[in-house]
C-alpha cells in the first residue's frame, strides 16, 4: 500500500518544533514529524515518552509552550489555533489515554451524541452508528447500558466514538494497552479495515508489536525527544545488531540463571559487539534464549559452534526478523538513557 | 456480492459539504443535544430525587395529622411543609450539580469530549439539563403540596406559586454557586461536600461574625440569605431585618446586633442575576483551562 509517493502535498498534519514544558520539565521536546494521507504512523516511546503529551496538543486539549501544529484544510496547511480548531478538528477523531465511559447510556446514545457533536447530519446519523457498532462486532450490545460490559469492550466503544463522525485523521492513544490478547487482535484488525477505508491514523504505544504490526512508519520518542522516525523496514535495516534465538532441549527450567551466566561467558567474546553487557538474555515468553550480536554470518557460526563443543542439546538456532526492531527500540531508548545521565 | 464490497458501499465517506453548519447554528445544535444527552443521563437522579421529596411530603404530612389543631389557614399549612424546604433545596442542588465540571476530569471523560465540543457549550447544555431537572423536582414537591391543601382546604394559595417562583430563582444561584465548587475541586464527593459545608456552615458563620461586628449592611453576598424570601413571601410584607439587644436589659453593654431576616423581592431579583452571574462567570473560566491530573 505504501509506495511512498508522498509530497508535501499529501501532508495532513505537521508537527513544527513542538515542545511542551511543564514548569520546568520538558515532556515534548522541539518535535518536529509530518503524517500523510492514508498513512499509519505509529508513535512508540516507554512510558512517560510524552506521547499523551503530543496527542492532547492535537486535540487541543493542552497548548504547545513553544511551535506549532497544522492541519490541512481546503488544501492548505492551517495552523492550530483557538479560533479555527473546530472545524480544523472536525475531520480527526481522538481517544487519548484512558477515558472512563458514561455508565448509565448504551453505546447508541453515546456514539449519536458524539456524531452529532461533530456535525454529522442527523438524518444519517442513526444508520452511521449502527453501521460501525456493527463493523466492530457489537451490534448485539447497542442498546445495553455500558455499565455492564467487559473492559475490551468498552475500548471497542471508544474507538468507535473517535470513528463515528467519519473523520479522515484518526489519533489513538495505546488503544489496546491493558486488553486481553483476543481483543488486542480484534483492535488490530480494526485498524487495518480502517486504513483500507483510506483513513489516516495516528497511534501510540510503549509495545513495539502494537505499532509494528500495523504501522507504515515509526516514531520512536524518548524523554519527549524524536529518535527515529521512519519506515518499519528501513528502521530494520538501520538497526545493526541481530538476534540469535537458541533453544535448547530440555529447557532448563530451573536454572535460568547459571545458564545465562554459563552462556555469556562462552559467547561474548564471539558476538562482534563492543559492549559485553546483556549480551545473553532469556525470554520468558518464547521461552528461548536470546543471544546479541552484530549480525555477521561468521560470528552466527563461530557462536553455534561453540555451544556445541560445550555439549549444549541445541534444538532451535534462528535469526527471527522482528527480533531486530525490538531490539533497535531498546537499544534506542537505552542509548537515550545514557545521553540524558551525561 | 462480497462482503468487503457490501462493507465499502457502507461506509462511502461522508461528503463534508453535508456536515452540519459551523459557527452559531453548530453551537446551539451541539447544546441542544447536550441538554438532551446530559438529561438522558440524570434521568434516574430525577426519579430518585422526586421520591426523597415524596418522602419529605410524607413526612410532613404525618406530623400535620399527629398535630391536635391543624392550621387553620391554608397558607400556613402550606407553610408548615416548607420548614426542612431550603435544606432539601441545598440537597437538590448539590445532587444535580455536583458532577458538572469535576466529572469531566475525575473520570477522564474530557479527553472524549473537549475534542468534540467546546467547553463552554458542553457548560451552558449540562447546566440546563440540570437546572431543568432539579427545578422540576422542587415543582413536584410544590404540586404535591398543593394537592394535599386542596384536599383539606378546597383552595390553594396563589401566594405559593410565587413562592416556587423565587425558590427557582434561588436554585438557580445555588446551583451556580455548586458549578463553581465543581469546578474548584478535584472529586466528585469533594466537590459534594465542600458545597453542602459551605451551604450550611460557612456563610453562616460569616452573617454571625458580622452580625457581632455591629454591621448594619445587607448581606447581599451571602447566598443563603436569598433563601429566606421562599418562606417569607407568604407574610409580606415582611421583616426586613430586627435589631436587637441582647445585653441591654441587664445594663451590661449598650449594643444592638442587627439581624438580617429576608431580601426584598428587587434586592433578590437584581442579587441573586449579579451574584449567580459571576459565580458562573467564574466556573466557566476554572473549567476552560481545568486539566486533568495524570
Ligand atoms: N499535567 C501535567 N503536569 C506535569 N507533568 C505532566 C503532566 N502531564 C504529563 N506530564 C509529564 O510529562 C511526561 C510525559 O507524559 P505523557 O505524555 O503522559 O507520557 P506517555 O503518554 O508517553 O506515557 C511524564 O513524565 C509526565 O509525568
Ligand atoms: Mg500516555
């Protein structure tokens, strides 16, 4: 879908050196990103990154303390202002952070009210909000109160609430952050139907996985500042380390630690990196070991070698892909550790 | 047909010439729905606070069939439903307003809303909703009222429905008075309490002090004086105000203590518009650059 043919006429919104102080802390800092038409950017930073901090300056909900933000409107980049946002904010739906719902309406009244609010015409209203309850699979839920359902649920709702007048720009604040894996995926499918409707969308979030599924380009901010802003696969490309995921059988179970130990010991001084820190670490989750290097082949094969000369029972040696973006995002943010504590 | 094209037809993007007028006509059409919404939310609020009054009226009624010698004018027995009246308004107030501003902020709600409509507009909708709502509830109870003068008495006094007239206009300055704690405050509950504590207490205190310091000014800037004129009116004209002293006959002190006892009616009309004004005034500019705690 993205064959980048973008200009700066495809340009929806523009961030130019937005910063944020609060007193003295700065949570966005001189931000300075551009989003397309029709192009899914995601925004990736740990917690208190200042992603809440940008989007709510889009919707403008905060001010910026210094820079600006444009949006486009009959063709032109307006700059954000009191007097224009609510038309310039017409065509943009926001869920940022985690809104509680209004227990004691039904899906249908809420989703109307919030249409209307935004200038949807009230003759097509109705049929517009059963049609995107429907989309996401609620229709059922209509007309039951919101008090009685599931916390995915509710996240399904104010998705729907930042869709129902049909904007173009939709900004989603870590929609999924807190879900139950089934509904994590359902979002994500969403988001994808979405896009193939040729809306933009803007989404945040501090798990890779979130963005990187869905996402065309990545900007990856830390302590309020850009990192890295760019396509999934030239960031993949950019990153220089790789990973070496072992398995070993039978799992040790027991003795992660030694083994960890044990491993770093045999392995750092073949890996081709620098640092010698965490260079072996185990994933609980894919219950694998991971093992940094720099991405030679030759190294790849010094390493097998030597766990087999140390009788270690390998049953799985793999390079994954999205192995490497995860690793570029911490190592992005650990770097952005060290620069901030010198 | 397939579903991916049944679901493209569906959802052809809007065409935005077709999206509701901006400016003026789009702010009294995004408080009219607010009204509407805001009201469909309170709703069940109503229904319980029109029974709490029920209770009341009860209440009331019982004590008035216990009593040996009922009133023996209709307006007196109307009169003797009024006594716990500017408490319950104080309840009614504090029920209804409580959550106006604070709600938007303790729940987060705000992050949904202020995208989509001004503030200010989101303000005037849910004060109306409000207003509307509590006024409705005070007006059952004046009905209920009447209905049980009628019975006994075959007559009900016009002088009461004067005297919802000016409880109105002093729910009005309450309520205006709650925005502004709800505003100021950071919980739902905080903003409940502080304003019944304020109600009832603090401006109390207030018209004592002064009334110690020998003042002899109206106390056109406490709000609950306002109430007194509901109960007042059905005896007009009535006491403005009583001076007193205590400790002159015991030849202690030579000191008289002025004692406000009700506002005239232009005195409540021109007070209670001056006062409720900046109390809204007032809300409204705490609520606009009101942000969340994170
Ligand atoms: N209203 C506020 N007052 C003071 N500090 C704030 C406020 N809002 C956010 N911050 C700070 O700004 C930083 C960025 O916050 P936020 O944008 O919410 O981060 P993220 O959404 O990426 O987790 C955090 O350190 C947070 O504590
Ligand atoms: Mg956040």
């Amino acid at each position: 879908m993205t064959e980048n043919n973008f200009t700066e006429n495809t340009i929806v919104v523009r961030f130019s050196n937005l910063t944020r102080r609060f007193g003295k802390f700065t949570a966005v800092s001189s931000l300075n990103l551009q989003i397309h038409e029709g192009e899914i950017v995601g925004l990736l930073g740990p917690n208190g990154a200042g992603k809440s901090t940008t989007m709510k300056m889009m919707a403008y909900l905060i001010r910026p303390t210094e820079g600006d933000i444009f949006i486009r409107h009959n063709g032109t980049l307006e700059r954000l202002t009191n007097t224009n946002k609510d038309y310039l904010l017409d065509r943009f739906g926001f869920l940022i952070e985690n809104p509680a719902f209004y227990d004691n309406v039904t899906p249908r009244q809420i989703l109307s009210y919030f249409a209307e609010l935004r200038g949807y015409p009230s003759k097509l209203t109705h049929k517009r909000v059963e049609d995107v309850v429907t989309m996401m699979g609620l229709s059922e839920w209509i007309d039951k109160k919101i008090s009685t359902f599931s916390k995915g649920m509710r996240q399904k709702i104010g998705i729907l609430s930042t869709i129902v007048h049909d904007p173009q720009i939709v900004v989603l604040d870590e929609p999924s952050t807190g879900l139950d894996p089934k509904a994590q995926v359902e979002i994500r499918e969403f988001l994808l139907k979405l896009k193939k409707m040729g809306k933009t969308i803007f989404i945040s979030s501090h798990l890779l996985y979130e963005i990187s599924e869905v996402a065309d380009t990545v900007a990856i901010l830390n302590h309020g500042q850009l990192i890295a802003c760019d396509t999934v696969e030239t960031l993949e490309a950019k990153a220089k380390k790789s990973i070496i995921q072992l398995e070993l059988f039978p799992n040790p179970n027991g003795q992660l630690q030694e083994v960890t130990t044990h491993l770093t010991q045999l392995v750092s001084p073949l890996t081709g990196l620098e640092s010698q820190k965490n260079q072996v670490r185990y994933n609980g989750n894919t219950r694998a070991f991971e093992i940094l290097f720099d991405g030679n082949p030759e190294h790849q094969v010094q390493i097998l070698k030597t766990l087999t000369t140390n009788n270690f029972n390998v049953s799985d040696f793999s390079v994954p892909r999205a192995g490497l973006l995860e690793d570029l995002y911490l190592n992005l943010i650990q770097k952005g550790e060290n620069d901030q504590n010198e | 047909m397939s579903d991916s094209v049944l679901e493209e037809q569906r959802f052809a993007p809007l065409q935005e010439e077709l999206r509701m007028d901006l400016g003026k006509g789009r702010a009294l059409r995004q408080i009219k729905k607010t009204v509407i919404f805001d009201g469909r939310r309170n709703f069940k609020k109503l229904i319980a606070m029109i029974l709490i009054n029920t209770l009341f009226v009860i209440l009331f009624l019982i004590i008035n069939v216990l009593r040996d010698q009922p009133p023996e004018e209709a307006t007196d027995y109307v009169i003797s439903y009024l006594q716990f009246f500017s408490f319950l308004m104080l309840i009614t107030a504090i029920y209804f307003g409580g959550s106006i501003i604070v709600e938007d902020f303790e729940k987060q709600t705000g992050n949904l809303l202020f995208p989509k409509i001004e503030r200010g507009r989101l303000l005037i909708g849910r004060y109306v909703a409000r207003f509307t709502f509590a006024s409705i509830s005070l007006t059952v109870y004046y009905a209920e009222v009447a209905l049980l003068t009628y019975i006994n008495y075959e007559t009900v006094p016009v002088v009461m429905w004067e005297s919802l007239g000016w409880a109105i206009l002093y729910l009005h300055l309450v309520l205006s008075f709650v925005t502004l704690m709800s505003g100021l405050l950071n919980r739902i509950a905080t903003a409940q309490v502080a304003s019944l504590l304020f109600l009832l207490m603090v401006f109390n205190i207030i018209i004592q002090i002064l009334m110690f310091t020998e003042s002899t000014i109206e106390p056109l800037f406490i709000l609950t004086y306002y109430g007194n004129i509901i109960t007042a009116w059905f005896n007009m004209p009535a006491t403005r105000y009583e001076d007193r002293n205590p400790f002159g006959p015991m030849g202690l002190l030579d000191r008289t203590f002025r004692s406000w006892a009700t506002p005239s009616a232009e005195g409540m009309i021109i007070g209670v518009i001056i006062y409720s004004t900046i109390l809204l005034v007032g809300a409204f500019l705490i609520y606009r650059r009101k942000q969340a705690k994170s």
